[in-house]
C-alpha cells in the first residue's frame, strides 16, 4: 500500500510540478526531475525475462535480465552489461525466497501502465519515463552499499557517496562503476 501511494504520488507530483522527492521534502536542484531521500535504500529496476522481449526500446533503458542474472543498459550499439559477475541470484539471502518464483505468472502485464516526469503525454516507452530536456534523476545515495544495505533486490542500484561510484546489485555481487 505504502509503495501505491508513492507511485500515485510521484505520478500527481510530475504532473503538476515535473520535479518529484522520494524520502525528503524537496527536491535538491532545479535540475533534477526525480530526487531520493539518503539512506541505506536503492531503486530497484524492472525484472526482465530478455532485453530483447522489451519494445520499442530507446537508449539509456535499464533493466535486470532474469536469465542471465545481469544488470543492463540499452545504447545505440546494443545492451551493456553493467553487473560483473554472472553468478547472480534472485533469492533473497535472508529469507531464502526466489524471488522470481513468487511473481504470479499468470497475471497479465499492463503495458500501458506508466509514470511520466516531466511531462503528461510521454510517447516513449518505459515503466517510469523522466523525460527532461534540462532536468535528470539523481539516484539515492548510500555510502558503501555493499556494507549498508542489509537486504539488496537483485536489479537495485545507488550512488555509493564514500566511493564515488555507480553501485549495482545482481543478486549475489555488487558492481561499481566510475567515471
């Protein structure tokens, strides 16, 4: 329920503000169209079964590949691998739950269902568009990640602000990535 309030929340904050904070009460800078509260919390990114089974894909897509067990993103050469290691895993280490075997596969995908932040009638495809020309999303910042976040979904990332590194979880490793 927590989580539905928050979609319909960012959902009405982008419509009528195209600037929207999860976990604090302000967004930082005027340019930044989406904003995450500091804490030992990541976004987590959409489950995929294969890139390829994604339409209408655009550069700059994120996605978690369930087969595979890897974190990836979409640029005009094709999709990058951003996870290191290819020993991922979708259970969780604490309960010992496959997460993949718990989604109800027979349950129908809603693939008009989206969020758009920055503007109302987005014809790019996406789960959670933030389409700014001017604006980006600024990713929710944990110091060492691997250290803080007790339980990481497979497909989470964050900023890791002691490293100063793009984090992302695979379900088993973490990747850090620098400029």
């Amino acid at each position: 329920m927590k989580y539905l309030f928050i979609i319909i929340l960012a959902f009405l904050s982008g419509n009528v503000y195209s600037q929207v904070a999860i976990g604090k009460t302000s967004v930082s800078s005027p340019s930044v169209s989406l904003d995450f509260g500091v804490g030992n919390r990541g976004i987590v990114l959409p489950w995929v079964t294969s890139e390829a089974s994604v339409t209408n894909v655009v550069n700059g897509t994120l996605v978690y590949n369930l087969a595979d067990k890897k974190v990836k993103v979409k640029y005009a050469s094709g999709w990058k691998d951003l996870s290191v290691n290819t020993n991922g895993s979708t259970v969780d280490p604490v309960s010992n739950i496959d997460g993949a075997l718990i989604q109800d596969s027979s349950v129908n995908e809603n693939t008009s269902a989206k969020t758009a932040i920055g503007t109302t009638l987005s014809s790019t495809p996406g789960i959670l568009v933030l389409e700014d020309t001017n604006k980006a999303m600024v990713l929710p910042t944990v110091a060492s990640p691997h250290l803080n976040i007790i339980n990481p979904a497979p497909g989470m990332m964050v900023y890791d602000s002691f490293n100063k590194a793009l984090a992302v979880y695979n379900g088993r490793f973490w990747s850090f990535w620098r400029q």
